[in-house]
C-alpha cells in the first residue's frame, strides 16, 4: 500500500563461426549464440504481431496474441515473456493461471526487464501465484526503481518506510517516493507530500509538501483531495483558502475514497 493510502484516512557479440569437421563436410555451422541471437530477432516481430492481435480485444485475436506470447516467450524474449504473464495473470485468451505467470514474469524479470520485475515483485510481495517472499520482492523492486520504473520505486520506498522485507529507512523511504512523484505518479505526489509536511526521513517543508498534495489532488486522488482540503482550510505550507477547500472537499466526497489501482504493468509492444 502506497504512503497516501496509509495517510488517507509496483550488447550480444557476434560468435566467431564454427567449422563442422568430418563426413568431408565443410558447411560452417552457427554457434549457438547467435542462433539464439537470430531468434531472439524474430520473436520481437512476433511479439509485435501478437501486440497487435491483443490490441483488437476479440475473443479469437486473444487467444491468438497469446500463442505468439508464449511461442516467443519460450524463446527467451523478455517483452514477450512479460506480455504472456500478464494474459495468464488477467485469464486473458485463456485460463488464469498464477503460478505460471509468476514463472514467466520471473524468467523477463532476471533478463533485467523493468515492467517485469514490478510485477514479479507484486505477486512476491502479496503471495500471488506462490509464497509470499517480502525480501525477494524488495529486491525485485529495488532493480526496478534503479532503472526509473515509476510504480516500483513507489512500492520499494513504501517498503522502506514500513521496513518490510529488510530495515526501516525513512530517509530512503522518502527518496524514492520523490523519485516516483516527479514522474507524476499521483499516490506517491500525495505520500511524498505528507513525508514533507511531517518532516519524515528529512526536515520539515509544509510548503512544497501542499504543492504535491495538490498534484495528487488533481490527478482526481480522493484521500489527497481530503488532505489537501485541510491544508487549504487551515492555512498549512501556504494561504487559507476556505473556497478552495470546500471543493477539494466536495470533489473528493463524490468519489469516497475512490478505488486503489493494482499496480501491474500491461502488455508492451517492446
């Protein structure tokens, strides 16, 4: 659970050839690198044809775009990999079936893929499709949030900041959570907002800590558009504005607390 929720109320070089010896045959023969390499070729152009057959959302182009998935995915291309997780995650073209997705989103995650390390991470993190594993989740994430994955450095400093799965670090906590809310994820605008007006893992700012409360609210965040009415209503990190605060209110009143997304990347061209 994000901080806001808490507070409201995720180069290959080329072989040398290979001479066949024997049988007076000179033929050379790929190494088996580079034939891999030349699958790996191919399975994006697959990938992208089942990309396309998932983006009509027909029954038969489903099932379809999930045959060309696992057909690559078993090839060892992670964006298809991924992209066959998440259908068998979502029973899309298919069953759902939660243990092998954890498998294939395992496989693209330790290929170093992004998208599939926060997922992978999740159902560690929550014991989907298996055990549930808090410090291979965090270090799933980590990798994830040091590549910029917005949702992941979110979830990884929430981690931090409850110590699950390792040590408590506030100040870590609350330097990934700005990562994530620079890169305009709502959830953590509005955690961040509140570590700053708090003074948690640093000094106290109530100023820009309303400024990110306030992109959270109008990101249309329910729990942030309630925080960022008292704010408003009190005079914190800036001017009162009862006006303000009572649509703020109102806006967040006629959703309640909203809905929390889940978190999981979808199905990528690339």
């Amino acid at each position: 659970m994000l901080l806001i929720i808490r507070y409201g109320a995720q180069a290959i070089n080329m072989p040398e050839k290979k001479e066949q010896t024997g049988s007076g045959n000179d033929t050379p023969l790929k190494n088996d690198a580079l034939h891999k390499n030349d699958l790996l070729r191919a399975g994006d152009l697959e990938n992208q044809q089942g990309f396309d057959l998932y983006k009509l959302g027909t029954i038969n182009s489903l099932k379809k775009a999930r045959e060309y998935f696992k057909h690559t995915a078993d090839q060892g291309q992670a964006t298809a990999q991924h992209n066959y997780a998440t259908m068998l995650r979502n029973g899309e073209g298919g069953d759902k079936n939660a243990e092998e997705a954890r498998k294939y989103y395992k496989l693209a995650a330790d290929q170093g893929y992004t998208k599939a390390q926060n997922n992978y991470a999740k159902m560690l993190r929550y014991g989907e499709g298996g055990d549930r594993n808090l410090g291979e989740a965090r270090k799933y994430l980590k990798r994830a949030a040091d590549q910029g994955h917005a949702i992941a450095q979110g979830h990884y400093g929430d981690m931090l900041y409850d110590g699950e799965g390792g040590y408590r670090n506030q100040e870590e906590a609350r330097k990934y959570c700005k990562m994530s809310a620079d890169q305009g994820l709502a959830e953590t605008q509005g955690g961040y907002g509140y570590m700053l007006y708090l003074g948690e893992g640093g000094d106290k700012n109530p100023e820009e800590g309303r400024k990110y409360m306030k992109l959270s609210a109008d990101q249309g965040l329910a729990p942030a558009q309630h925080i960022y009415a008292d704010m408003l209503e009190n005079g914190e990190g800036g001017d009162k504005n009862i006006e303000e605060a009572k649509r703020y209110r109102k806006l967040a009143s006629d959703q309640g607390l909203g809905s929390t997304p889940d978190y999981f990347d979808t199905i990528s061209r690339e």
